[in-house]
C-alpha cells in the first residue's frame, strides 16, 4: 500500500496532537493498539454482540425519528401510525427498518447468548458481563412487548391483552401487577400512554445504563478465550489486532447487514410470514377477537408451553405451574456461572451443555409447534 | 334440572313441573309431540302450561276425570284457533300482565285477512290460521332462530302451503312465489347475506292482516323501504301514464316476487332490457333520446370504476398501503346507488350532476393509484441505488481488510 504523502502525515499529526492535548486520548489509542482477538474456529461468535449493538443504533434512529410523528392515546395512535406510513415521507421505509431491526436484533442477542453459553465465556471473572448481557436480552424483550401495542391495531390489542393477562398467573399480586401495568383492568388508551413511557424513555435509559456496563467489562476483560486455550502453548494461539482489524471486520459485517435490512424493509415493509406487522383495522375493545392471536415469535415458545399446560398441575393453575418452571428455568440460566463449577476450571461441562441443548431444543419445539398447531 | 341441561332443553318452571299433563304425555309420545314441543315453546318458557290453553285441572291423572273437570276447553277444531288464542291474546288486561308490548289487534286483523274472511265468511277449513304459521305448541319468539316466524324461515313458513301445487289449486293463484323469491334481490339479501333486515314475505303482505297488495297500495308498500324511489317516481312523467293504463307502479318494471339486482343494464330499448317493454326507437318522441343518454352516463361511469378498481388492485398487490384509496371507491359506489335511484325520475338532467361527480372521484382515485404504483417503482430503484453504494463501501472495506492482513515485506 503506497504510504501518504510526506505533508498529509505531517497535517495529520498536529491535528492528533490538538485533540489529544484536549481530550487525553494517547492512553486509549495505546490502550487499543494492544488489545487483540483470539482467533480459533468459533472466532465468528465474536462478531454477533457488536452486530447486536449496530441493530440497537438503528432501533434508536429510527425510533426517534418515529417519535417526531407518533402520538400516544386511543384516538391518535392508530392514525398518526397510519399517517406515518400514508403520507410522512419515508415513514413507510422509517417503521419498516424500526421493525425489521427490532426482530433482527432479537434474534442476533438470542444467537449471541446462546454461543456465549456453548463456549462457556461466562466463567469467571465475566460473571458480571453475563449478568449484564442477559439483563439487556430482557430489556430488549420487553421493548419489543411494549411496542407492539403502540399502532393500536386489532392485532396488537388483542395479543397484548392476552399477553399482559397472565399476569394474572401471579399468585398473591398478579392481579395488582396487571392493573398496573395495564393501567386499569382492561387494555385501554391509559395502557398506551403506559406501554409508550416504558419504550421511549424508562427502557432505552435502562438498556443504555446496562450496554455501558457491558461494554466496559467486554472492554477491560477482553474477548473470552476458548476453554481448551487453557492447556494451550502460548505460541500456539493466535491473535488478531481489535483495531482496525478486527472493528474493520465489524463494519464490514454491520454494511453487509444494512444492505440486508434495508432489502427487507422494502421488499416487506410489513413483514412476511410469521415475522410481520401490518397496520390492519384500528382496535376496537368491542369487536369479536381474531381468530388466531399469537404473540411475537420471540415469546411464542413461553405462550405455547403454558396453552399445552392442563387446567391445574399438583395444587396450581396450569399457567401458575409453568410460569413458576419457566422462572426457575431462567434463574437456573441466569445463575449458570456459579452453577457451572467446572467451567470455573477451565473445564468443558457436558452436564450444563446437555442443559443448554435441551434448552434450545425446548425453545423450538416449542417455537414451530405454536405455529404449527391452531 | 341437570337432565334437561344436558339435553339441551330449557329448565322447567314450577307450574309445568307439577303438571301431571306432561307426566303422562311424555310417556305416551315418542321423542316428538305436543308434550316434547312444548319445552321450545315461549308461552311454556313465561311459566304458562298446559291447562292455561286448554283447560281442566293439571294435577289429575286420570283423562276422563280431567275431561270432567271445571274450565276444561280440550282442543279446538281447526276454524276455532283464531277465536282460542285470541282469548288471551285480545284481552288487554291479560296481554299486559303477561307480555305489554305485544299488539292484541291480531285476531281482528286476521278477520280482515284473506285467510281470514274465507274462514269466518266461507267456513274454508284449509286457510291457515294461527297455528298454521306459528305452530301449535313450538311457538316461538320471531326474533329466536328456531321460530317459525324468524325473518329467515318466514317464506318457508309461508311457502309451506303457498308453493303446494296441490294444496292451492283449488285457489287458482300461482304456486312459485317462494322460489321466485329466493332467486330474487330480497332472497338473495336475506339468505346469502343473512340480512334480516331485508323484506321476506310479511313485510310486503301484512302479518295477520294478511293480502296481497292492490296496483294502488304498490308504492306505499315499496316505498316503504324504496321511498326516495317512490318519491322520484311520483313526480315523474310515468306515474300518471302508468296509472292511466291501470299498471302497477314498481311491479310493472321489477316485478314482485323475483325482483332481479336492479342494474343500468335493464334501462335500454333492446330485447331485455325494461324500457324497450313500452317504448321504441321510432316512437316520435324524446324518451329514445333520453334512455341511451342515461345508459351513456351509467356506462361512462362504470367504465371509470372498473379501471379505478383495477388500478387500485394493482397497488395493493404490489403491497402499497390503499385503504384511503379504498374509501374513495366507496364513495363512487354510493354516487352509483344515488344515481340508480334518481333512474326514478326518468330525466337524463337529474343524473348528470351524480355522474360528473363520480367521474371526478373517480379521476381522483386512478391518480392516487397511479401515485402508488409510481412510489413502488421509486422504492424499488432506491432500493437498488442504495444497495450498490453501499455493496460499493463493502467491497473496499474488504479490499482494505485484505490489504491490512497481507503480510508486509
């Protein structure tokens, strides 16, 4: 590669030299400089978090951008998302990324969790990063729970009233947390006014706060190495520069990720298959509900497993009995660190992989069996 | 109680449990009956039995002991059943203890009725009377599905000896009412589009007054519904020369009981078409003139909606967003509907101000369209615009991701 001109150089080096009078960023320029990438067969996991947090940009422009438009309540956000997607220019092309995005980045953080679960990079010392990382799975589930209401279509009234119903599973303050959180007893305007604080302010606040965090432990504990690195010669592993390289490698991943996205988004502005959203007729609490009601697909296998539960297991309601399973199954994931002795070893752990398979495998049996079976 | 929940039938009240008549008809009949039927019946479901119509005591197990006994009125003859309900059902003290809201002129008007006055004035036991359309002991609310005088089962109810060749012979009046109308626009409404507010047999004939409506009452009984059909009609040059003729308004254009779905494809003077029944090309006047100018303005604007419609259709596979659209249309249809009903003054005048109406919507729908299908395209070119460019960074930033990893010399 032909090195630039000698005065280019020169230019480029009195203006670092301003900058880092200013701003102090020698110290993590050497900082990245030295930060390397370990390079095995599974190195590719290593991209999904960064391509998660690029989809998460997009949710944020294109969500403020929809925010300029968008007016909460029973009378207005039917018709501004109609007016949206009818007349704002590009707004069509605007909730189609949004959407597109929102699914894409679900579905990247679930494959992100999972590779970092089967490569056991939550052994010590990045306990905390997992924490953090399935936190932000959370809070991004709850994003996509939360925006679904907010067109007030007959599709997102009917699938949130039967998906904030049960809550009422709850034993003891079921009933309080549906009030709450529907803000009232029933799906009305007052639960979009509700649902739209949740996903324009508290949610993104929280998800910031918690991908800061993340990021700072990904950062200052690097990538993770694979478990059978541990017994490996040092001159036998290799490495690869995190910049350019590697960040290199990132962008041109999130590129090739755009093109797809904006594909998607103009080809199916309102989805395909079981991945979709039309606008649909507005909701009216009065009309008969649709035929078939399914949630988002990312909760289809929760919603499928408590509809095959029998009406009462032991002493419980059968949605009180799975959701009681289905919180132990997620405390069990979540507490995966200490629970996964060997892996604090350096050891591979059949026993908790054995675990995550039948998770997985849970997950979509569970997943294709809800659209499968009316 | 159990019992009769889960056979289906309604629980019953105190007075027909104790009944001992149910007791022993149920054990003489089969699975149907008098005793059986009566469970369907609204006058067992309001806590009536059976003694309320006929009398006797119901606690006796013994027929001839109930024969005997005090208020016993057995089972009318066929000629005595408009007389026998109309025992209850003309006193207006009992009818307000009971059920307000109910007429208790039934029995008079059905003496006003052909059926009626062949029974009382000619003794012809083969009219129908009250049991005849609402049975004798299934008798049912009209707005129960299963009633005999639901909107729905009416003209079978009628029909039951309406369209009996045999039956009705004697009577000389045709027999294929029923199936003419079942074919008919009202039919049609009725049965394919369970449209129950539309008119089934009662609604042109009466009730219980029941008759078959004079050439002069025509327009009241179609105007009822049609009334600025009727309104039109009776301004227009056609009500006196129809009257003076002594033809019936709307029937002699629509007919009565297979009235068709009224299109402009009936105004016209060829083979077929209704205008060509009286009038001719060469007849010397301006009505010619005047029908191929209102099929002109009817086929101008048809035309213009088809191609909207079909514009519209290839927006929406294309996936755009045409509900606005959509409801544009539907304004051009209700023009269409004012415009088939102003056919009623017969003047081409009145119908150019719809048609030049339905013209501009409809002008207004292709462009919004049109619009759409354009935004389709430019979404598909910027689409691929922007995919090059950005295919475009993504190759060089391969290329200098291959230069970075390529060993130096």
């Amino acid at each position: 590669m032909a090195s630039l001109p000698a005065e280019t150089s020169d230019r480029r080096q009195r203006l670092f030299k301003w900058i880092d009078a200013r701003l102090k960023i020698q110290d993590l320029v050497d900082y990245m400089s030295h930060k390397v990438v370990p390079l095995h067969g599974h190195s590719i996991f290593y991209y999904l978090g960064g391509l998660t947090m690029f989809l998460f940009l997009i949710q944020v422009a294109t969500g403020i951008l929809l925010l300029m438009y968008y007016r909460p309540g029973a009378d207005s956000a039917y018709e501004s998302v109609k007016f949206i997607i009818s007349e704002v220019s590009f707004g069509w092309l605007i909730r189609s990324l949004h959407s597109w995005s929102a699914n894409l980045m679900i579905l990247v953080a679930f494959l992100h969790m999972f590779t970092v679960f089967f490569t056991q990079a939550y052994r010590p010392p990045r306990e905390l990063t997992w924490f953090s990382g399935v936190a932000l799975l959370g809070l991004a589930l709850t994003f996509g729970f939360s925006g679904y209401l907010l067109p007030w279509n007959e599709l997102s009234y009917f699938a949130t009233r039967v998906g904030t119903g049960m809550m009422h599973a709850i034993p003891f303050v079921g009933q309080y947390l549906l009030a709450i959180l529907r803000g009232g007893e029933e799906v009305t305007g007052a639960t979009i006014g509700r649902f739209f604080g949740l996903h324009v302010a508290i949610l993104p606040a929280l998800f910031t706060a918690v991908l800061a965090i993340h990021l700072l432990f990904v950062q200052r504990q690097g990538m993770s190495e694979p478990v059978s690195w541990h017994v490996k010669a040092a001159d036998k592993k290799k490495y690869m520069k995190f910049f350019p390289n590697f960040l290199y490698r990132d962008l041109l991943l999130w590129l090739v990720t755009l093109n797809v996205l904006a594909l998607l988004a103009v080809v199916f502005p309102d989805g395909v298959g079981v991945v979709h959203w039309p606008l649909g007729a507005k909701a009216d609490p009065f009309a008969p509900p649709p035929e078939v009601i399914r949630p988002e697909w990312y909760f289809m296998f929760a919603f499928q497993a408590l509809k095959l539960l029998p009406a009462r297991v032991l002493f419980l309601e059968g949605e009180q009995f799975g959701l009681v399973l289905m919180s132990l199954g997620g405390l069990i994931w979540l507490l995966i660190p200490f629970l996964d002795k060997r892996s604090k070893r350096n050891e591979s752990s059949p026993m908790w992989m054995g675990f995550g398979i039948v998770v997985v495998a849970f997950i979509l049996v569970m997943t294709i069996s809800g659209y499968l079976i009316k | 109680m159990v019992l009769s929940i889960v056979l289906g039938a309604p629980a019953m009240p105190q007075s027909a449990k104790q009944s001992q008549c149910v007791v022993c008809h149920m054990e003489m009949e089969s699975d149907t009956g008098p005793a059986h039927d009566f469970s369907f019946d609204i006058h067992f479901q309001k806590g009536l039995g059976c003694a309320d119509c006929h009398g006797g005591d119901p606690d006796v197990d013994d027929m001839d002991k109930v024969r005997a006994s005090a208020g016993w009125r057995g089972v009318p003859g066929r000629s005595a059943v408009p007389e026998f309900c109309g025992r209850c059902h003309s006193d207006a003290g009992y009818m307000h203890e009971h059920n307000p809201r109910l007429p208790i002129d039934q029995l008079d008007k059905y003496k006003t009725s052909v059926h009626g006055q062949r029974l009382f004035q000619k003794g012809d036991p083969k009219v129908a009377t009250c049991v005849s359309c609402h049975t004798a002991h299934k008798i049912g609310d009209a707005a129960m599905p299963h009633s005999t005088t639901n909107p729905a089962n009416i003209p079978s109810t009628c029909g039951a000896c309406h369209s009996n060749a045999a039956f009705m012979a004697e009577y000389g009046i045709p027999t294929d009412q029923e199936e003419l109308y079942r074919e008919s626009v009202h039919g049609k409404a009725v049965f394919i589009k369970k449209d129950l507010t539309a008119p089934v047999c009662n609604d042109c004939h009466g009730n219980h007054g029941a008759a078959p409506p004079g050439a002069s009452s025509l327009s009241a009984v179609c105007g009822m519904c049609h009334a600025i059909e009727a309104d039109l009609y009776v301004s227009s040059p056609h009500f006196e020369a129809f009257a003076a003729q002594g033809l019936p308004m709307c029937e002699t254009c629509h007919g009565n009981h297979g009235i068709g779905t009224p299109t402009h494809a009936l105004i016209g003077l060829r083979e077929g078409q209704l205008c060509g029944n009286c009038h001719s090309p060469g007849e010397g006047t301006t009505a010619p003139q005047q029908i191929d100018s209102m099929r002109a303005a009817f086929e101008s604007l048809t035309e213009a909606v088809d191609s909207s419609q079909h514009l519209v259709s290839e927006a929406a596979v294309r996936g755009m967003m045409v509900t606005d659209i959509e409801f544009a249309l539907k304004d051009i249809d209700q023009v269409l509907i004012h415009m088939r009903s102003s056919v009623h003054a017969f003047d081409v005048d009145s119908l150019i101000p719809y048609a030049t109406d339905g013209l501009e919507k409809s002008r207004a729908v292709q462009a919004g369209a049109a619009a759409l299908i354009h935004e389709y395209y430019f979404r598909r070119w910027g689409l691929g615009i922007s995919s090059v460019l950005i295919t475009f960074l993504a190759i060089a930033l391969y290329l200098k991701i291959r230069a970075l990893d390529r060993p130096r010399a």
